[in-house]
C-alpha cells in the first residue's frame, strides 16, 4: 500500500518533469542597415517563434549587444547580464545561433558554457547544431569555438593590411584635433583653433616659456582644449610633438598587439610607422623652420636617460603594479600625517584621476571602482610570496627539471634540410627555362605564367617547411633555457626583509591589484604568479598583514 509521503514524492517530481524551462536567446546584432537578416527586429521574431514551436518552453527575452565585437565579452553588457541571470536562477537554456555570435574567443566560450553547465543551465547553438548538454556537446564546441576565434585572427590581419595600404596613400585615420577636423580621411584646417596653436607654439619657443606655465595662461584665458577637461603640460607637449601641423602626417602611433582585447598600446617600434612629409603643406599651420626650432628645444628640454630612469625607478615598485578592474597602472600617493611621519597608499590612476566609473563630457568611459593598498601591506605580501617559493623550492625545482626534461623530449619532425634546399634550387632553374621558352616562342606567355605559379608555389611550400624545422627546434631550445634559468634563480632565493628595498624591486616582476583583498604576485625567480587572499588590521602605530589563502595564479609549474 502507497503512503501518503510516497504520493507527495510523486507529485512533485511529475512537477519538476512537467515545469516549463525558461528558454532566452542571445543574439550579437548587426549595426548595418542594410543587414537585415542580423537585425535586432528579425532575430527577435526569429528566436520567439523558435521557442513558441516547444510547448515545455517558456519565453525569457532576447539579450542583444549592437556592433560590439565578439572576440571579447568585457564590453558585451547584455551578454554579461545574460550570464548573471543564469547564475540567480532565471534562465534554464540558452539558445544563440552560432558560436561566433557567441564569442570568437576560445577561452570565453568554454569558460562560460562549463560555469553554466555546473548549474544545469545549458546552450545551443542553433546553426552549428550543439547542445552543451551532449557528452561530445564541449569537443564539438571546443573546435567551433577555435575556428571562430582564427577567423577573428584572419579578418583583424586583413583589416590591418588594408588600413597600412590606405595610410600609405595618404587616408587620415583619426579623431579631429585642434586645428583640424577629420572628414572622409583628409584633414580641413579650423582657422580659428589654428590661431591657437600658432599661439602655444611661439609661447614655448620664441618666449621661452614652459609647459606648465603656457597650460596656466591658456586656462586663464578661458581658452578650452579638445577632448579633455582642462590644460595640462602632458596636453600642451603633445601639441608641440604633432607633425600634423608643419603639413606631415605620421600614423600608427598606437597598434593593438592582441586582436582579442582589442586593447591599444603606443607604438615603440613594435610596428613600421607611415610618416608622409608634406603630407598637407598647403593647410600647415606653422612653417618648417618654426617646428624644427621647437624639436630642438623640446630635446634640450627634455631630461637625460639618467634622469627618466631615476625618476621611472624612484620606488620599489614603480611601474609593476596594476589594476585588477580597469587593467590600468597604479600610482604612488603620500600623505604627511599630523602626528608627524608619512602615509604611503598606491592606488589606479583611473580612480585618482576620476573617481568612481562615469562617462566624461565626450561620451569617454572613464574611472575605476579599484581601491588603494598600503605600501606596507604590499612590501608583507611580496615578502610572504618570496618566501613561500623558498620553502618549497626543492619541489618547484623538481617540477621544473621535469619540465625541461618533457620540453627537450618532444618528437621534432624530420626534415632533410639538404634535399629541400636541392628542390628550391632545382625548381628556380625551372622557372628560368620557362622563361627562355617563353622568349623562344616556344610557349605563350599566358603557359609561362602559370607554370611560373605553380614553380613559385612550391618553392613557398619548401621553404615554409624548411623555416617551420628551424623555428621549431628554437622555441624548444628557448623554452628549456628560459626553464633552466628559474632553477638556477630559486637556488640564489632566501628568506627577504619587507623593509629591504633593492631585495624587493629584484624580486618582484609585477602584481595585480583587486578588490576584496586579493592580489596575483608575479616574481623574476618562477614561471608563475602567485595569488594571495589578505586581511589588514590595526592602525599606523600597529599594522598586522594576515595571509588566508594562497593558489598559483596562471601556472607554468605546479607544487
């Protein structure tokens, strides 16, 4: 005979079997007029008519990121929501039609599919017809995910290529500036902002004036800059180091390194700039001999090697801290206490800059929510860190001595060098007696040109052959190297005082900075950061760190 519990069981697993599965779908719409099929209207109706044909569905909304790349989700707003209303339990299955729309980035892709998948929330993807719920669903999904991510790759050089080409012929890339406005690629002089720039131009090197004291008097004079909130020396020098106003153009400044963050760096010969001379004389704003003067003096101005080093150097961590929110650098800050002594924090320039995330009168997303660390806190983590390797070393080395072992083992694939060079040499003598029969008229020139491109191409595939051998056998030889020097590096590792600051500047390769009490410690000895959870407590007179948790941050080697 049933129990009265055993039929309660029943009813509410015929429930749980019967409840609806609250289905959205997530679409990366098209910001092209003209693309319809990608459109927000038409993937809307698609998606709810997709869902409406299952009856154990329930509609969830659509979550939509308008023109916004997919090889990052950082800037994707709705997608990101998306993923957080999963997490509180609001959506049981995710539909997207195709894994570019989802994201073109590998690591995304399965970092958020198996979070989701912990807590039974799967996705489909319609087009590429995979269900993260099938045992194969993350192999399949892994490969899609790769070729969305080497087509990004592709697409990025392609654009690359073509931006350098139109740069060479003379099409301006940028934002206007003052004394010029961009349009269509070419550059249309402001007369009026001209006037200005003849102004700081003269002030600085006929007058003789400084930077600072030019940025003062503008800002006295009501005068407004372009794009920034006020007059500075860092805005007024890079005034006076734009060629664009003797009548030259210089572009690729900046380049973006990885075509997944999109991130962009200043260019310091990582990459060829183009710089066209009298690009535009008949609109430059000051003559030749004016801009030369004012290099000249911009370089008797400027601080010897000796100087920049000093002051790029003047703390124990100058330039190795940054932000674990915005990605940004931090800076030093001091305060003179009352009580006599000083107080010293490093916090994100974006948060001392601006303050809190905001957007500033130009629609520029600005400011951090990234807090300061105690300099003394930092000197206690970085010495924890030191000697956390310096316990363990005996193991890390180990580790790594298997590693170098695993590294110079590797099967290389064999390559006979002389006989490739042989057919490189053997097919370039062909081409040669095509072109003699050509000349003969004993083929046409159209016979000649084709055979000419398929001599050229296999001389291409040989030596790609012959470069990939060559470079593989390098990287190997690099990497065992590069391993080897971390052992020999932990060996000279000994316990270090927070206070000693030559020790810690030596050590410490950079930290990353965030919030709730975590930093990842990265030290010149070992192939891995170090990650530490902390508590501080007490006031200036007693200051106690507390280090409760610690795990390897982007390991290489693991102990």
């Amino acid at each position: 005979m049933r129990t009265q519990t055993n039929s309660i069981l029943d009813i509410t697993n015929y429930a749980q079997r019967t409840k609806k599965k609250r289905v959205c779908a997530y679409a990366r719409v098209s910001t092209d007029k003209d693309d319809q099929a990608n459109s927000y209207e038409s993937q809307c109706r698609y998606f709810t008519e997709y869902i409406q044909q299952h009856s154990d569905w329930d509609f969830a909304g659509i979550y939509a990121d308008e023109g916004i790349t997919g090889t990052s989700t950082k800037k994707r707003e709705n997608f990101r929501r998306m993923i957080i209303d999963a997490e509180n339990g609001l959506i049981d299955l995710i539909l997207t039609k195709e894994v570019s729309r989802f994201a073109r980035n590998t690591v995304d892709t399965l970092t958020f599919t198996r979070e989701l998948k912990k807590r039974g929330i799967y996705v489909i993807f319609l087009n590429d017809n995979i269900n993260t719920q099938d045992n194969d669903g993350e192999l399949r999904l892994s490969i899609m995910a790769t070729i969305a991510q080497d087509e990004s790759r592709k697409t990025s050089e392609r654009v690359k290529w073509g931006q350098k080409r139109r740069m060479e012929q003379g099409v301006v890339f940028g934002r206007d500036m003052l004394g010029y406005a961009v349009r269509g690629g070419k550059l249309y002089l402001n007369e009026d902002e001209a006037e200005i720039v003849r102004l700081i131009f003269h002030k600085f090197t006929d007058e003789g004036k400084g930077t600072h004291v030019i940025a003062r008097e503008l800002r006295e004079a009501g005068i407004r800059p372009m794009r920034v909130k006020e007059w500075s020396n860092t805005v007024i020098l890079r005034l006076l180091r734009n060629e664009k106003y003797v009548g030259d153009l210089c572009q690729k400044k900046t380049y973006t390194p990885d075509y997944l963050s999109h991130e962009k760096r200043y260019n310091r010969g990582a990459e060829e700039k183009v710089y066209i001379r009298d690009h535009h004389p008949e609109i430059a704003i000051i003559d030749r001999d004016l801009w030369d003067r004012t290099q000249a003096e911009l370089e008797r101005r400027s601080p010897n090697p000796e100087m920049k080093a000093k002051h790029s150097n003047r703390y124990w961590c100058s330039g190795k801290l940054w932000c674990g929110e915005c990605g940004g650098r931090f800076i030093s800050r001091s305060k003179i206490l009352l009580a006599g002594g000083s107080y010293k924090a490093w916090r994100c320039w974006e948060a001392s800059k601006h303050g809190t995330p905001k957007k500033d009168s130009y629609g520029n997303s600005v400011g951090c929510v990234g807090k300061s660390i105690n300099d003394r806190t930092l000197r206690v983590l970085t010495a924890y860190a030191v000697n956390l390797i310096t316990v363990n070393k005996e193991q890390i080395k180990r580790e790594l001595m298997q590693s170098i072992k695993k590294v110079v083992s590797m099967p290389q694939k064999e390559v006979d060098k002389h006989k490739i060079e042989a057919e490189i040499e053997n097919l370039r003598k062909k081409k040669i007696k095509i072109i003699d029969l050509a000349a003969e008229g004993a083929i046409s020139a159209g016979d000649m040109k084709a055979q000419n491109e398929v001599y050229s191409a296999q001389i291409a595939d040989f030596t790609r052959r012959l470069t990939e051998a060559e470079n593989a056998s390098n990287v190997q030889l690099s990497e065992a190297k590069r391993l080897e020097e971390y052992a020999k590096r932990i060996d000279t590792l000994l316990d270090i005082n927070p206070e000693d600051d030559n020790t810690l500047k030596e050590t410490l390769q950079k930290a990353v900075v965030y919030n709730d009490g975590m930093i990842d410690i990265y030290l010149n000895c070992v192939p891995f950061g170090i990650r530490l959870w902390y508590k501080t407590s007490g006031k200036l007179d007693f200051f106690a760190v507390e280090v409760t948790k610690f795990e390897m941050a982007n390991p290489d080697v693991q102990f």
